[in-house]
C-alpha cells in the first residue's frame, strides 16, 4: 500500500461530517490520535466555518434538537442529552463551537458534546453573599472560547438583590478543571435572569443585553474582564 503522508490524511479528513469522523476513529490507533488530537479539533472547526457544511442549528424547547445548517429542509433531529430525566430541571444556556452548556437545577452546569455524546459535570463554584443577605440569588451560566489559551471556559454570574449588591464572576477552565474568580460586574450593570438566556459569543466576548440603559455587557473570554458597549440607535 503506497504511504499517504499525515498532512494529506489530516487535511481530507478535516473536510468531513462529524458523524463519519467519528466513525473513522476506528480505523486504527494512529486515526484516533489524530481525530482526537486539539490542532486537529480546531482545524475541523475551523473549516466548518469556513464551508459551512458541518453548521447546525440547536432548537431548545422541552427537548434539545439538532437541524441542518445548510438544509433547513431536512428533518428535526431530537438529541438524548444528559440528565434529561433528572429531578433537577434542566437548562439549555447556550453552545460554542458544538459544545452545548446545559444547567442542572440552580447551581450546576454540564458542558456536553452531542456529536461523541460525553458531557463534564462542572464542579459547584462557591458563592461568596454579602454580609447580611437572605434570599435566593439570580445565576446564570453562558459558554465562550478562549482562543488565547485554547480554551472553553464557562461563565457564572450570581446576583445577590441587584439594588443593593454588584453581581459575583466566576470563570470556569475546561483545561484546569477549576473555577477563579473575577472582577464583580457593577449593580448598575445588572444582567436579568430572564434576559441571560440571550448571550452571545461573537469575536471571543460573551455579550448580553441589559435592559435600564439598552446596552450591552460584554466579556471577554481570554482577558477574563467585561466592559459596557453602548446599544444600537434606534
């Protein structure tokens, strides 16, 4: 058999669905260490993008489903995600490069890939209350990458009686497994619960609306800090 260089077979394989990709892991010992290898992961992604072949649009309502980027015509596919049937009731908070952050109950988040079907149960990050506080705080988890470190990282926000308290960071670290805690984000600077769903990742910051000034939180995932963005004119 003529030898095929790993460059080639690296870049060919680059090119394909998730699903065969993963079927091909299989092959032998020197395919999955490939498939499985970081650079290779970000160089599929990164195609991805490019081609826009392997895009899919994740619909959360109940259930989780997975529909075709490209072929918005083909059928809904429901994904079985993990700790669906858990007593904790279960949150979609948003994805990043295929990866889907899912909320366990009011303090717990999982990272999960639905295309290999692991998940990571984050360790419960501590809340530090302020002195006096009685209640139940406001938490909200969203998922960014740091392309810096090459890093997924997970963000929480506690809010404590937004009034009185700025709301507690903490910052999340696939690679050290491990949560740090960050620069509070002022009381005036309030991101509501029911606005938090609507994060999104664009150019390696998080944003989110916060509805008193119509602006626009946004961190950034490789500094690890947040800044406010001025709204668009209506």
């Amino acid at each position: 058999m003529a030898y095929i260089p790993t460059g080639l077979i690296s870049n060919i394989l680059s090119w394909l669905p998730v699903k065969p990709l993963l079927r091909f892991r299989c092959v032998s010992k020197a395919w999955r260490d490939l498939i499985d290898d970081r650079h290779f992961i970000r160089s599929h992604i990164n195609r991805s993008f490019e081609s826009k072949n392997n895009l899919s649009v994740i619909l959360w309502y109940d259930d989780i489903y997975s529909l075709p980027f490209d072929s918005l015509n083909d059928a809904i596919t429901e994904l079985d995600w993990p700790f669906k049937y858990s007593v904790d009731k279960t949150y979609f908070l948003g994805c990043c490069d295929g990866l889907v952050c899912l909320g366990i109950g009011d303090e717990n988040a999982v990272i999960w890939n639905p295309a290999t079907r692991k998940y990571r149960k984050l360790p419960v990050a501590p809340i530090e209350y302020p002195q006096g506080y009685v209640g139940e705080p406001e938490i909200l988890f969203a998922i960014g990458y740091d392309s810096v470190t090459d890093d997924y990282k997970v963000v929480k926000i506690t809010s404590c009686d937004f009034s009185k308290y700025d709301s507690e960071v903490r910052v999340y670290s696939m690679k050290l497994d491990s949560w740090r805690k960050v620069e509070d984000i002022p009381r005036q600077h309030y991101i509501r619960r029911r606005l938090g769903g609507l994060n999104v990742f664009v150019c390696g910051s998080l944003h989110w609306k916060i509805a008193p000034e119509h602006s626009i939180v946004a961190f950034d995932m490789a500094a690890e800090e947040h800044r406010l963005l001025p709204g668009p004119e209506c």
